[in-house]
C-alpha cells in the first residue's frame, strides 16, 4: 500500500451500502462546506430493493440519490465512483465487502461496522492486499480530506468541522485507530498548525485492514502534506511497521508519535482498553515500548500525552520556518442552511401546519379521542356510540343518547343482499376485486334513493316543524316545488307492513328522549300521506333523522348554529355510511367464501329496446 498516495479528491464519490440517512446527509453537508459541484455519494445499495432514490439534501437544494439493489448493479451503472462504504451489520459486513473489492472499479473500502468475525477480517486483508485494495476498517468511522472527501460520520459535526478547519486543506496527514481521537486530534491540529490534509481512523479491531504504517507511507507520496502525526495504542504490534519504515528511510517527512495506554503500567492485572485490539499482550505491546521504539526510530515523541500538542506545534513552526511548509489560507466557510426540523427546534422559524385537527391527539402515551384517552374507554363502560360522540360531537353525549347511536349503527348495518349498495357490492366481490373496492363499490350507491335521504329528512322536517307548518301544507309545498319528502316511502313496507326498525327506535326514543318533538312532527306527516299511498310511511331514513334533531335539541348540548352545522355537513347521512359498511363488507366476504363466480346479469331479466 505503501506505493498508493492521495486515495480522495474533490471528484471522489462513493457508494454507499445499506441506507443510513444521517451519514448520507452529513457526507451531502460536508461536500457543500467544500464547495463540491458534484454529491460524494454517488448512489445508495439497498439489498434486493427494486431501484428508486432517496431524497436528501445538497446545500440548499433537495437531489434524488438513486438506490440500486446490488453491488454488481450499482457498479455498472456508477463506474466513476472508486470508494465503497459499508454500512451493514457485522454479520454481513465480510460478504457484501468482498462483492465490493472484487469490483474492478473499486479502490477504498471502509468496513463500519464492529465485531466482524476475525477469520471473515483476514480473508479481506488477504484479498486487499493481493488486489491492490485499500481496507479501512472493520470499526471505523472512516476517513476525511479536508476540503474534499468524508466517509459518514468522520469528524463529528459540522461546528466541529468548521471549528477544526476541515472544510479547506490544511499541510498534516493525521492516522490513528480511534474514531473519536481523531476528532481530537482534528481539533489540536487546528490550533497548532494549518489544519489537517487528510485523516485516517483504520478501526480498533485486533486485525484492522490497513496499518498506521500504509497511511505514513502514503503520506509520504503526497507532496501537500509536509508533516505527519501518529496516534498509537497499545496492544498488537501494528506500530513497530511505522518504525521499520522509519528506521529504512521509507518516511522522510517528520513525524509526531505518540502511544496511549501508558497508564495500562498501574493496574496489577491486564486491561482491556475501549477497543477489541487495546489491549496488552506482553512488554512489547506496552505502551512505553512503542514510545520508546518510536523515539529511537526517529519520531518526535513527547514525554505525555499533555505534551503532544505542544510537539506538534513546535515541530510545524519548525517546518515554516525553515521554508519547508507555507501555511495555507484559512477560508471561511459557507453556512449549510439548517434542516426545518433543526431550524424549530431552535427556535429560528416559524412554520404553519398544514393540517389542523381537534378531534383526536396521538403523541403522548397513548392515543386520546377529545381528550379521553383509549385506558379509560376500554376499561369503562364505554362502546361505540362513545367513541362516535366524541370524534364527531366532541363531546361526552348522555347514556341514552349514545345508546340510540349504537341502535343506528346496529340497525343500519345491513338490509339484505338485493338494495342497491349490497347488489353493488356483490358483484364487485365476484369479480375478483379486494375488499375495499368491493366496500366502495358499495357506498358509491348511498345519495338521496338509497340511505342518503337523512340529513335532507331532518333539513325539511326541522324547517317545516320550526315554521309551525302543518303536515298538509308542508307536503303540499313540497310537492308545488317538485321535491319529493325525504325519509317517507317505502319500496316494501307499508301501512299494514311496518319497518320494525323504524318502530325499535320510535319506542326508544319515546322511552328516554327527554322530547320528540321533531319525530311527533314527522308522525303527523307521515298520518298525512298515508291518506294517498300506503307507502308513504316513515322510513328508517326520516325516523333516524327526526330523532337525532330531538336529540341535539333536547340535550342541551349544542347551540342553534352547532346544530344547523351539523344537519348542514352530513352528520347524519355519515351514520348510515358507517353502520351500512359493516354489511357491505360482510357480504364482500360472504361471496369471497363461497367462492361465487363472475356475476353476469340474466338476458330475460332486461329489455332491449330501439
């Protein structure tokens, strides 16, 4: 690896494995920071997913990133984009990076995840290093050019990565293991010299896929970075490389080294440190060791931790002198516009809502109905009538009153298979269509001929009762104007055939209505055009609508303009529609399972005429 040298650019993009939107957005962000023309991540892999795309941002503008389903697909279609970031789980990580590295197109791999299986880590090595591939990781966050390229979460924030420089170049190639050091490290080489070039995390594992020494090496090939800084740990031996390489005069350029874990000396037992490769295995891997071995290579290495940074600044203020390095300009960066979500929770927008409900609430613990949270209607005597009045009503309706809402909606739900909606329905059934085509089928038949007459009933009846129009005169007009008098007739029931569910809800209301003034009304009109057809009767239509006027009015519940809205608005008819879905979907299911063929109608049952 030693013979690669700058592996990203501001032209580099990526493909990213396993949909993550907060590393995509942050990658997005970082490439508009650096005044990219182009997103580093050139399209999402998504296994087994169709295609489509991803919505994310790209400075102030909203871009599509595409999604392929396969690695292989993926590569065809993005042959410019060499780095391949890994977002799947350890349990996956060993197979779908190596369907990456065996791309041809493919140069960097970062393996995220932590935990892959050591035998699955060293068939990658192997095959990296026979391919001439680069391996970041397994449990890194990746890498950073300052100014060009990032993989996920590199470096934190964006107040992170503008407070440490790394939206412009700076002259320091930074590698260590940690993620989260590095991000220290950004900071201190953002106070002690010109900012980082580029900085590597390889991962903390036992086996990482390249070593502190291949990124040294690199380094050495890149011409912008003049100075080299190493954060080591101990445990394994990956540091002695980097001091091979300085002992055979492979890395020039100064290096600034140090080793955590010297603090391992104080405990009487081996520890384990926060990585699965930082731990002590024997002197050698101590700490101290790996200091010394440094020092005595030719590496600046400073007497603490404390002391690295000022042996960083002092070794760079060296190099400037010296005429070796010339400081690069800072740059100031562009301000990312904040998401919306951010920007309120800030404080520093406002945003209309763009729809407004008062009927229900679904963000606490549980959902609330008008404020009745559903503990309470389940384990009190509450039914569907409750729950009825509280989202439609809003508000608490007596006993009596819910209880007649729950007689309705039993008493309407169906009316046998041969009225207009359940025909519909039927036959959309055996036509193969779902259920909700059949229930919508259905339904489209519900108007003023068939269940929809009850919000006009309770209008004509209310105007007519309010009028003190008696019952002649209010049929007579009606029939002077050419309007037929809803909830009245019957196609079946008659005079000597009463509608037993026009007769439940009479006696019902009669019993517990505190008035039935509008269904008396109704009565009376009802006795009038008896007298010229026997099936001029109340129907169920009339009746539920005369009630619910007795019920609004005698409640004392509503106001005069609350119900007029609500005979206005289709309150009423509402309840048919609700009650009647329950049959309509009963006999949807009733052909289904019977399995009944496509209904054609008979011939002898039409006529055809010119």
């Amino acid at each position: 690896m030693g013979s690669f040298g700058q592996i990203f650019s501001k032209d580099t993009q990526a493909i990213f494995y396993n949909w993550k939107a907060n590393p995509v957005q942050r990658m997005l962000d970082f490439d508009f920071l650096c005044g990219r023309t182009i997103p580093s991540v050139a399209c999402v892999v998504q296994p087994g997913n169709p295609g489509g795309f991803q919505k994310v941002f790209f400075g102030r503008e909203e871009v599509a990133i595409p999604v392929s389903g396969s690695v292989p697909e993926a590569v065809k279609l993005h042959p410019k984009a060499d780095v391949f970031i890994n977002f799947a789980s350890f349990r996956s990580a060993y197979e779908s990076s190596m369907e990456a590295m065996k791309q041809p197109t493919i140069r960097v791999v970062a393996v995220i995840a932590e935990g892959v299986p050591e035998a699955d880590t060293k068939k990658l090595i192997a095959y990296a290093r026979a391919n001439n591939k680069i391996l970041l990781g397994p449990a890194t966050v990746g890498g950073v050019q300052a100014g060009a390229f990032r993989i996920g979460d590199t470096a934190g924030t964006l107040d992170n990565i503008v407070a440490c420089k790394l939206h412009r170049p700076g002259s320091v190639g930074f590698v260590s293991k940690s993620g989260g050091m590095s991000n220290e490290m950004y900071n201190v080489l953002s106070r002690t010299t010109d900012g980082l070039y580029e900085g590597i995390a390889i991962g903390g594992d036992v086996f990482p896929g390249s070593t502190l020494s291949d990124h040294c090496l690199r380094y050495e090939n890149i011409p912008q970075i003049k100075l080299i800084v190493v954060l080591g740990e101990l445990g394994g031996q990956d540091e002695y490389s980097l001091v091979a390489a300085l002992k055979e005069g492979r890395i020039k350029k100064p290096v600034v080294a140090w080793v955590s874990g010297t603090c391992a000396k104080l405990f009487k037992s081996e520890v384990q440190f926060g990585h699965a490769g930082a731990k002590s295995g024997g002197q050698m891997e101590s700490a101290q060791a790996k200091n010394a071995a440094l020092k005595e290579a030719g590496a600046i290495v400073p007497d603490s931790f404390e002391a690295l940074e000022g042996a960083v600044k002092q070794t760079y203020d060296k190099l400037v002198a010296e005429g070796i390095l010339v400081p690069q300009p800072d740059v100031p960066a562009p301000s990312v516009p904040l998401d919306l979500e951010a920007a309120k929770k800030a404080g520093k927008v406002r945003v209309p809502t763009n729809i407004v409900s008062s009927i229900c609430d679904d963000r606490g613990e549980e959902p609330t109905y008008n404020g009745v949270d559903m503990s309470t209607l389940i384990e009190g005597d509450y039914g569907v009538g409750d729950v009825i009045s509280l989202l439609w009503f809003k508000r608490a309706l007596p006993k009596y009153a819910t209880r007649f809402i729950d007689m309705c909606v039993m008493l309407c739900a169906d009316h046998g298979p041969c009225v207009s909606g359940a025909h519909n329905c039927i036959v959309t059934s055996r036509a193969g269509k779902d259920l909700v085509s059949c229930l919508v089928s259905g339904l489209l038949t519900i108007g003023p001929r068939f269940g929809g007459a009850i919000d006009d009933a309770a209008r004509y009846f209310q105007d007519a009762c309010d009028r003190g129009l008696d019952a002649d005169d209010f049929v007579e007009d009606m029939k002077k104007k050419g309007i037929r008098v809803a909830g009245i007739g019957h196609r079946i029931k008659s005079k000597d055939n009463r509608d037993k569910r026009v007769e439940l809800l009479q006696k019902y209301a009669q019993k517990f209505f505190p008035s039935t003034r509008y269904l008396d009304y109704a009565l009376t009109v009802e006795r009038y055009t008896l007298t010229k057809a026997a099936n001029l009767v109340l129907n169920v239509d009339g009746c539920i609508g005369a009630l619910f006027l007795d019920l609004l009015h005698s409640s004392s519940m509503f106001s005069q303009v609350e119900i007029q809205d609500i005979v206005k608005i289709g309150y009423l008819n509402g309840l048919f529609v609700l009650a009647r879905s329950i049959g309509l979907i009963g006999h949807a299911l009733d052909q289904k399972r019977l399995q009944q063929p496509l209904y054609r109608h008979p011939w002898d049952e039409v006529l055809y005429t010119r």
